[in-house]
C-alpha cells in the first residue's frame, strides 16, 4: 500500500519480501476492515472489489449470560466495518502494483539492511545478489522485524505485555452461523464466532497458550464451541468439516520510536495488539497513510523536517487501539485463577456497556476506528 500511495505521487520505491506471491495469498488472516481502510482502497484507485465482494457489517454482538446484545454500529457512530479478507486486501494491492509497473520482488532471501547508507542488500528469487540504495528506508518487515532492531538500544524503548491465554481458531466448512460478528463470555472462557464466505467460516476459543491443535477432533472442537455459545435463546452453531486449526498466541508491543534517521517502521514492525479488537491491519494501512503523505512532504517538495511528525501522529493512534483492544480482551476472556467475583465483575462491565448510550458508543468508537479528533 504505502509503494502505490508513494507512486501516485512520483515517487520510485522497491519492495522486497522473503515469501512467494503465492505463499502469501494462501495465508488466511483477519478479515475486518475499519471504514477508512475500505475507504483507502477504493480511493487511491487499488480496487473497488471490496465493495462488491465484501460484506458491510453495522455492528457486532456481544453474547453473555447466554443471550445476545447487538451494538449498532451505524447507529451510534454512522459507520459500518467490511467483512474483507486480508488475503484478498494483498491481492488487490499485489495486483495494483503489477498493473502499474510498481517494483515488487517476491522470494528473496538473505536480507541486509543499512540505515547509514541507507540501502538493502539481498538475493533475488533467481539466486543474484542485488543491493538497493535509497532516501529512506521503511522496515514494514512484520512482527519480527529485522528492521526495528537496527533502531541503537540507546535511544529505543520497546513495550510489551505478553496475555495468558491463546485462541485456537479453526476454518470450517459450513454456512454462515450469523450475519455479523458473535464476542461470546462464557463460564468456559471466551469465543468468537466470525464469517469468511457465504461457505467457509472462522471461529475461535479461548485456549491455554501450550495447546497442541493435532490433539483435537472436529467432534470435540465443535462440543466446546457450542458449550461457550449455548444459551436460553437457543443460539446454536452450523457445523461443517474442519478445514484448518492453529493456536494464535496474544502479544501487545510497541516499539518507539517509529523513525530514526533514515528508518521508519510502520505496521507490526513498530506494534502488534490483541485481534479481539480487529486493529491490526488497520493500524498499518493507518501507519502508510500519513507516511506517505510525510515522505511526499520531504521528498517532492524540499520539507524533511516533514518526517518528524510520523512518529507522534502514528503513536496517537497506535496507543488508542492497544488499549481498546486489551479492554476488550481482558473484558470478554477469563483470566486464569479468575474468582467468582472476578467473573460477575466482568458480567457488571458488559451489562454497563450494552446498557448505557455512551457505553455502546465507546466500543462502536473503537472498534470501526472513528476516535474522536
């Protein structure tokens, strides 16, 4: 995203990345989009597939006590989010990129980066070495980052918080089990009922961080999702074969500062939440927005001083989403050696939120991205 937004503006970039095209469209990842990312895609001429193929979601429910409480997103805040998968946001974006003669270059291996010069050295999928000099370096090199550390220990600061629990999430093959997304509290812990297509969906639980997936049937995984959504209402759960499982564990990070000299970092290079709260592809394409509007800044029209606000104007949001999101993490799941009163607290809390205008707001707030200034 941020090498199409730079293009747009005159701006030569190359992009490197050690996985395949392929490898990288068969990763299933999240699949929330805040309205300003659907927004980002369509407007800057990526694609306007995201309007056709995904789904507006104007709100979720938060599921307790064994009943439902829908929060109105479009009612509260005049917003929706788009149920859009990542993989298909980097096919639009990879396809974008080819159709404008943008240089991308998959599969490379042995990645050096120099943030005196500054350049990047590497070898190509067809086995050359090649070196890259540039104005300005950006390490959106994931959650582990290579580039982050060449940041001197001197004058970085990295925080963290690592969570006592995992989700274990399966795809399966089966209908939809509602039309929007389902945040489940329950005695047995935490679930979270979500949609792909109209034939395969993803749905999560609470798990220990040690659990081993291959030691779960289908038979048991779907037991255990139906005990955490059960409930008086007789919500139930449409079952179908279990396509993939895997344990996602839970790390809050933020790495400050987001630029130094030459180097910037954007997306989980800098920070990664909780998914509970759905921010972080989100808080990435947030990252490339302003960076590219600073990098045209100091490169197209002679302002590197520029540069220095992407730091602040990034963190500002960045700490916003960590703590919605650790709110609405420690809010839904259950916290080991949790106590009778510590579970009745967290059911005082979700009955305040969905009860009160201003609490229903806050999380609509939060979630679809629409803080206030």
């Amino acid at each position: 995203m941020l090498s199409h937004l730079l293009s747009r503006s005159g701006i030569d970039s190359v992009v490197i990345d050690n996985r395949t095209r392929e490898e990288i469209e068969n990763t299933v990842r999240a699949g929330i989009l805040e309205a300003d990312s659907a927004r980002l895609l369509v407007d800057t001429g990526v694609s306007d597939r995201v309007l056709r193929d995904g789904h507006p979601h104007e709100g979720i429910d938060l599921r307790f006590g064994g009943e439902s409480h829908r929060v109105d997103f479009r009612k509260l805040v005049g917003e929706s989010v788009w149920l859009y998968p990542q993989t298909a946001v980097f096919v639009d974006l990879a396809n974008a990129r080819e159709r404008d003669h943008g240089d991308v270059r998959f599969g490379v291996s042995g990645t050096e980066v120099d943030v005196t010069t500054p350049s990047m050295r590497f070898v190509d999928s067809d086995g050359r070495p090649q070196e890259v000099r540039c104005d300005l370096l950006v390490g959106a090199d994931g959650s582990r980052s290579v580039c982050r550390n060449e940041v001197p220990e001197s004058v970085r600061t990295h925080r963290s918080r690592e969570y006592p629990f995992a989700w274990f999430g399966i795809i399966t093959e089966a209908p939809r089990s509602a039309p929007e997304l389902v945040y489940a509290h329950s005695p047995r812990g935490f679930a979270l009922i979500s949609q792909r297509t109209d034939t395969h969906q993803r749905m999560y639980f609470q798990c220990d961080p040690e659990t081993d997936p291959s030691e779960w049937t289908d038979d048991r995984i779907w037991e255990e999702l139906q005990a955490r959504v059960a409930g008086p209402d007789g919500f139930t759960l449409k079952e179908g074969p279990v396509t993939e499982k895997t344990v996602l564990r839970f790390r809050s990070f933020v790495a400050e500062p987001m630029r130094h000299g030459s180097l910037l970092l954007a997306g989980d290079a800098a920070h990664t939440v909780p998914p509970t709260g759905a921010k972080g592809l989100n808080l990435a394409l947030a990252d490339v927005r302003v960076l590219s509007e600073l990098i045209e800044r100091a490169l197209r029209r002679n302002d590197p001083a520029a540069l220095d606000e992407y730091g602040p104007r990034a963190l500002d949001r960045v700490w916003k989403a960590q703590h919605f999101s650790y709110w609405m993490t420690t809010m839904l799941h259950t916290l080991p050696g949790a106590t009778d009163f510590d579970v009745r607290r967290q059911l005082g809390e979700l009955a305040s939120v969905v009860a009160s205008e201003s609490g229903s707001r806050y999380l609509a707030e939060g979630y679809t991205g629409r803080w206030p200034a």
